[in-house]
C-alpha cells in the first residue's frame, strides 16, 4: 500500500499535503461518485455506439437505410435527448440522485432492447428518439454530480475518467458488434447487429441498479449510509473553502442566475465549437473505411476505429493532469485546438496519402482530450451557484445536441460521404474561430474583477471564512487586478487560517 500511496501522491491524485482524514473521504468520493457516474455514462455510449456499428454491419441493407437516413436516425435521438436535459438537471437538484438516475437508465436500457426487434426505418426513428429522451438525464447529471464533489485540484483528473467513459464505451461496444457479427450473426433467426442491441440491454439495467445502492447525490444532500456524519461535513466544508457553493435552492430567482451570467453564453458558444470541431474522428472516419470494402472488413473497420478511441482516452488523461498542474483550462485547450484546425485542414485537401488521412482522423480522436475540459472550466466558473452550474451545464450540452441535430444533415449527409467537401470547410472554418474566441472567459472574468466582483471571495464570505489580511489584500488597487494565482493564495490563506 505504501506503494500505492506514493504513486497517487507523485501524479497528485491524493496530493501529499492532504491529511489521512481527508484523503480517505476522497477514496470514498471516487469510489462511489465517480465510479458510479462513469459505470452509467458507459452503458450510455454502449447503446449510443450501438447503431454506428450496426449500420455497418447489415442493419443499413435490413432496413433500407440508404441516403441520409442514418443521419435523420441519429438527429432522432438527439432531439428526445434535447427536450428534457435542462428540466431534468433543474430537477435533479430537487430529487433524490440515487433514484432519479438509475430509473432513466432502466428504461433507456429497455427502449435499445426494443431496437433490436425493428422491422422498418419508421421504428427506428420512434425506438432512437426515446432512447434519447430517457438518456438525457445521464451525462448531464453525472456530469453535474461528479463536478460537485471535488475541489479545482481534483476536477481535471477527475473529469478525466469520466471523460474517457464515451471513447472506451464506443471501444467496446465496436469489439461486442465483431463478436455479435461473427458468432452470433442467424442465431434465434437474428442478425448480428439485432444481437449487439440485445447485449448492450442486459450490460445496461444491472448496471443501473448500483446507483440506488451506491449513488451519494451531491455533498449538502448526502444520505448515503457509506458516508459518516464527519465525511459528510468535510466533503461540504472542503469545497466551501475552494469557493464551491452550498446550494441555493430552486424559485424564481433561479432564471436571473442563469441567463444574466455572461459565462453561460460564453461557454455556449466557446464550449460547443470545441466539441464539434472533431467531429470527423467519428462517422466520417467509419465512412471513410466502409467505403473500401476491398481493403477493411467489418471486423478490420471496428478494429481500426478503436484506434482513434484509443488516443482520445490517452489524451483526455494527459490534458486532464496537465491543467490540474498548470491550474488552468485554456492553455491544454489550445493545444487541442491547433491539432484540431491541422487536422481539418488536412481532410479538406482530401488529395492526400491514406496515412496522411489516417493520421488526420486519429490526430481528430487526440483532439478530443482537451475538449472534456469545458465541463471542469465551466465548473470553476460557476462555483458560487450549484443550481445554476447543474443548469448551465445542461444548456451548453443542449447546444452540442442541437449542432448534432443540424450539422450532420447539412454539412455531413451520408451521401456526401466519403468527401465531405463542405463539412471539412465548415470544420475549418470553425477551428479557426475557436482559437480567437478561447480568451474570451479569462477577458471577461477580468474585467468583472475590475469592478469588484469576485465571486470566490463572495463564497467564502457568505459562510463566515474570514482570513487574516484577505480584506487588506483585496482592497484598493490589488482588487482591480486580481488573477488566478491572486484568488489560489486568497484560498490557500482562509484554508489554513479559519474555522467553517
């Protein structure tokens, strides 16, 4: 164990300077809180996953799904996916988390069970669009519950696990359509692809029913019985010295908090083009292989688009330990988005070598590390509200289900595959915007500072944490200039100085 304990202090998962009490609550917190929120969100990308491989697999020639229907098959989904996720993460800070998540995972489970006995592309779109409806209160409240628990030092690493959920699950569920297609392919007169359907339902309700035992909802309403009473105050009085926020309840004040923040609006946009702009590591990367049948095979097009999974999960590792170290988001960011406007730029030359395509593609998947950091960021950014924060999440994460809903079918139909000459442009030109508008948050949290607002501080003084000097440092001129390092050391004085 002392082994162990030592890895985790080097690579500052459990930071040497935490004391035993604190780092055994943090075991506890990752255990329960992350382990359950990544178990949901796989199953999640399971049956997400599941109809890129079918479609390759027999399921476009069984039902007919040629032309753009695959894309009007997934903006299906995306739509029911849309419609609830902001009620539902208003709600979910209302409701008992250990409940409210799994019953939407039980019978998002059932309606991909029901995928796999379709007979026609009309159902299908019926199946996909409830199968997104019920899905919707998944990434979105574990992304909210995960980013309720752990201080800024912790948020990268840890939504780095989380993050790396969505490529693994695609992963798998790529090696569970190759079993499916060359083992069970005719058994109980069912195709393969109906099988892969099937396994993803009996992979996903078991899984559910560990959050009604283990879920521990957010730390202020913590009735979870793996918890002590002690823990459960530290876990509340920790955050509150990194200037998380205690709740501050659900009524009409609650639309003012929100959408008279200029940060929402900010992350909308800035977040959004992050997570689009890799787009083609996906299914123009599987398009691209199906359409040279004599060079990849079903199994061989699995296998191959694992690989750009494979660098997502390695990079969001990387990028989600770099900012911890760095203590900031947008540097990692930019990287990513450099990479990304590189890549894109290569596809749209098109006129290339395979392994200069290859590498564009699987360079696109790397990309995709960096991007898991909006949710963190947008965190930090809203720590002074939970209500709004869970909120706000959602509402960025609707403006990537909308984009999903319309970009597909006007920049990437299927039948332009595998060209894509105007998604590549669109790709471009969007990388290239993401960049100039990356700055923006820091530019604007600034100027806010120059006013006098600052929201950490508002924290720690609404719960009595009063440091010696921290009046004296913030007034006058210091207060019209504080930066980041400027509000760590405000923290690290009140850490070290207060009672809660």
């Amino acid at each position: 164990m002392r082994i162990v304990d030592r890895f985790t202090e080097i690579i500052d998962w459990y930071p040497k300077a935490m004391s035993k009490e604190e780092r055994h609550l943090v075991y506890k917190i990752d255990w329960l809180v992350l382990s359950f929120s990544c178990i949901s969100y796989f199953t999640k990308n399971l049956d997400v996953s599941a109809l890129s491989n079918a479609y390759v697999s027999g399921m476009k020639e069984d039902l007919n799904l040629y032309g753009n229907r695959l894309n009007y098959a997934t903006s299906m989904y995306f739509v029911g996916y849309a419609i609830f996720q902001i009620p539902s993460n208003i709600v979910l800070t209302r409701l008992p988390a250990e409940y409210y998540l799994p019953a939407f995972e039980v019978m998002w489970g059932l309606f991909t069970l029901g995928t796999a006995f379709i007979k026609n592309y009309n159902q299908l779109l019926v199946m996909r669009f409830f199968v997104g409806f019920t899905a919707t209160a998944c990434w979105v409240g574990n992304a909210h519950i995960v980013n309720s628990w752990y201080t800024r030092q912790e948020l990268g690493k840890r939504n780095a696990i989380y993050g790396c959920v969505s490529p693994v699950g695609a992963m798998f569920a790529g090696y569970l359509q190759s079993a499916a297609y060359t083992n069970l392919s005719g058994n109980g007169g069912l195709a393969g692809w109906r099988w892969l359907f099937i396994i993803c339902t009996i992979i996903t309700i078991p899984c559910a029913l560990i959050g009604v035992f283990f879920c521990p909802n957010v730390p202020d309403r913590n009735r979870s019985r793996w918890f002590t009473e002690r823990e459960k105050q530290i876990a509340v009085d920790r955050l509150l010295k990194d200037g998380f926020a205690k709740t501050r309840g659900v009524d009409r004040s609650l639309f003012k908090r929100i959408l008279g923040n200029w940060r929402v609006y900010v992350f909308f946009v800035v977040g959004n083009l992050f997570w689009m702009t890799p787009y083609p590591s996906g299914l123009p990367y599987t398009l691209w292989l199906a359409s040279m049948p004599s060079k990849y095979s079903v199994p061989m097009i699995n296998n191959l688009s694992t690989i750009a999974n494979a660098g997502t999960i390695v990079s969001t590792m990387v990028c989600g330990f770099y900012s911890d170290w760095r203590q900031n988001r947008w540097e990692t960011m930019l990287y990513g988005g450099i990479l990304i406007l590189v890549c894109n730029i290569v596809l749209l030359v098109w006129n290339v070598s395979d392994g200069a395509k290859f590498f564009a593609f699987i360079g696109l998947g790397v990309a995709n590390g960096p991007t898991n950091l909006i949710v963190p960021w947008l965190a930090e950014y809203m720590s002074h509200d939970l209500e709004a924060r869970s909120a706000s999440i959602a509402i960025v994460n609707v403006g990537w289900v909308v984009i999903n809903c319309v970009v597909p079918l006007v920049a990437w139909p299927t039948a332009s595959a595998p060209r894509y000459l105007g998604g590549y442009i669109w790709s471009v030109i969007m990388s290239v915007l993401e960049i100039i508008l990356l700055p923006l948050p820091m530019i604007l949290e600034r100027q806010e500072r120059k006013k006098g607002i600052n929201y950490t501080r508002m924290v720690l003084e609404e719960n009595g944490i009063v440091a010696a000097g921290l009046e004296e440092k913030t007034k006058g001129v210091d207060d019209q200039s504080l930066d980041e390092s400027d509000v760590k050391d405000e923290k690290e004085v009140a850490v070290n100085t207060i009672a809660v």
